[in-house]
C-alpha cells in the first residue's frame, strides 16, 4: 500500500504530470512521468475510467497498479510524479504483466 505522501491527491497535480510529463504506452495502461527535482518522496497518481469496467473491476486493477508501485517505490529518483492511465486490456492481465510495464516505462524515463 501507498503512503499518503506517495500519492498524488490534488487535481491540478494530475494535470500539471499529464500534460507536461514524459508519455510511454504498453499495452495496459499509458504512464506519465515528470522529475520535478524537488526533495520530497516520489509520488504516484491512478486514472481507472469506466471503460475499464465495473466498479469492482477498475478497483481491483486500481489496487493491483499500487501494489506494484509499491515494490518500485525503493528504486525511484526523489521527487518523480508518475500518472497511470489504465486502458481496458489492463482489467484482464495478470498482476506481473501490469508490474513489467510499470517498470519498463518507469525505466524508460530515467534513461531519458
């Protein structure tokens, strides 16, 4: 589970890390990464929409996308916002499928 200062909670943070973040796509979900660069914790931000499913399913992708947050948690750089966008393949895919591409991208950024 995410601590509350790992998580991002204020809606303009989610625009401010949609909009201006770096964009990289797989097949379940679509993620947005800024380093802000400031000394705080690295936090992040889940966006599950209906057409992800019902409301027992967006939750259970939703809680399946923190716990694999959690286990990068240790890796991050400090001060990383990362936005997750599920897309509805994610509400069928096993929990380390969702794991790798969270990582890939997570990875993906800070080569970048």
């Amino acid at each position: 589970m995410l601590a509350r200062g790992n998580r991002i909670t204020r809606g303009a943070d989610y625009k401010a890390v949609v909009r201006g973040g770096r964009r990289c796509a797989s097949a379940n979900a679509v993620t947005y990464i800024v380093t802000t660069g400031e000394q705080r914790p690295s936090r992040f931000g889940f966006i599950v929409s209906k057409q992800v499913g019902g409301a027992v399913v967006r939750n259970t992708v939703r809680r399946r996308f923190k716990a694999a947050s959690a286990q990068l948690l240790q890796d991050m750089n400090v001060g990383t916002d990362i936005v997750v966008r599920a897309l509805p393949a994610s509400a069928h895919a096993p929990f380390h499928q969702l794991r790798a591409d969270l990582l890939k991208c997570v990875r993906r950024a800070e080569r970048s």
